[in-house]
C-alpha cells in the first residue's frame, strides 16, 4: 500500500521570503500523480500544483515549485516570495495512474507567514 | 468557474441518529468521491464511485455507510447509526474524464454528541 508523509507539523516563514515544505512517499508502482493541495481557515482544498510522476522536469505554478526526486521517492514544495495568503495547511497526496484515482494524503504542513 | 457544493456546512446530530450529507459535483465529472478529517489529523479516504456504483471503499466505510446518486446531479452520504467517533469533516470531490485532479467541496463539519 502507499504512504505519503510529511514531517513537518508545523512551519513558518517571513513574507517575501522563501520557504520548502516536505513529502515523502512509498509506492511500487512506476507510473503516478503527486499534488500538493492547499487548505486555508475555510476549509475547502485548492490545488496548488500536481507532478506526473513520468514527467522529469519539475512542476512549476508561479510562485510555486516542485522539486521531484522519484529515486529518493521525494515531492518537496517550494513557495517563493511567501504572502500572507499563503498561510494555510498544506496536504501532499498520491493517486495512482489507474484504478479509482482515490488520493493518499500525507498528514498536512501547517504554514504560518510572519508580516 | 463551476465547483463542487455540499450541504449542510455544519451539522450536528446525537449519537445514533442518521445523516445525509449532500454533495453537487461539477456536472460533467464521473468520478466522485468522499473523503473525512478527524480534527487535527490527516485526510482519509472513505469511497469512491463511478458509473453508478462504489469503486472502492476503505476499512472505514463500514455497513453504516453507504453512498447514493439519486437524481444525477446530488451525490450524497449516509451514515445509518452515527457514533461519537463520526465526529469530522466530511468532504466531497470529484473528477472529471480527462482532468488528473480531484476537485473538493468545502466540507461539512459533522458534530455526533
């Protein structure tokens, strides 16, 4: 079965300055999607940025950026330029390229930026 | 843009009783999907449904669940006996043919007491 973890509980980070939120994961399959999913006070999850697992090149959505490591089986979000919008849990979740597409989510980062 | 919508966003219920949480996917999606969030801890998934029947369900999802797509448009959840343990927030995705992500309502935060 996968996993996805995430070790950081918790982070902080001054606006404008730039912060990497980490994600490991386990998997045997060979094909797949990484996403990073961000959840602010209210509640609803918002896609941030998603990585096919067969693309080598890094995800990259404005301020945000991947670094995809598949050997080390490693999904790292990097935000630059932190805003106080930014703030929020952020989730890393798997899907596999088949089957139902459910996700596997780590257990969240919570990032606060500091004014 | 079109999104995902459920309903109630707070309920509250005594242990035992049964609830419906109601979801309105994003009409052309197939796939959709309930997830829970015990406070503070990560999101799980509950079960998946395409072409009018569960896909997959995990350990969670026992007989007091089930899922329903009564009219093609609202997907909802039951929870036939609710426990203290119920107690979470309930989310609603879905999927379309050709998209990779899920889309996710805003969550019904279910209080059991």
């Amino acid at each position: 079965a996968q996993t996805v973890t995430q070790s950081q509980p918790e982070m902080s980070v001054q606006e404008a300055e730039t912060v990497t939120l980490s994600c490991t994961y386990d998997t045997s399959e060979s094909d797949y999607y990484l996403f990073w999913y961000k959840q602010p006070p209210s509640r609803q999850m918002i896609l941030v940025i998603r990585q096919e697992a067969y693309k080598q090149q890094n995800a990259t959505e404005n301020r945000f950026s991947v670094n995809f490591q598949k050997a080390a089986k490693s999904f790292s979000l990097k935000i630059s330029d932190s805003q106080l919008g930014d703030a929020a849990m952020y989730f890393c979740a798997y899907r596999s390229r088949s089957g139902t597409y459910k996700y596997i989510f780590g257990t969240g980062t919570r990032l606060k930026v500091l004014a | 843009e079109p999104e995902v919508t459920q309903t109630p966003s707070h309920q509250v219920t005594q242990m035992g009783q049964e609830v419906i949480l109601r979801c309105v996917p994003i009409s052309n999606h197939l796939y959709f999907y309930w997830y829970r969030q015990i406070l503070g801890q990560k999101v799980e998934f509950l079960v998946s449904f395409y072409n009018n029947e569960i896909s997959e369900k995990s350990e969670i999802f026992d007989d007091q669940f089930s899922v329903e797509r009564p009219d093609g448009s609202n997907f909802t959840l039951k929870i036939r006996s609710t426990k203290l343990e119920d107690s979470a927030m309930y989310f609603c995705a879905s999927k379309g043919q050709i998209n990779n992500e899920q889309f996710f309502g805003p969550g019904t935060r279910l209080t059991v007491l």
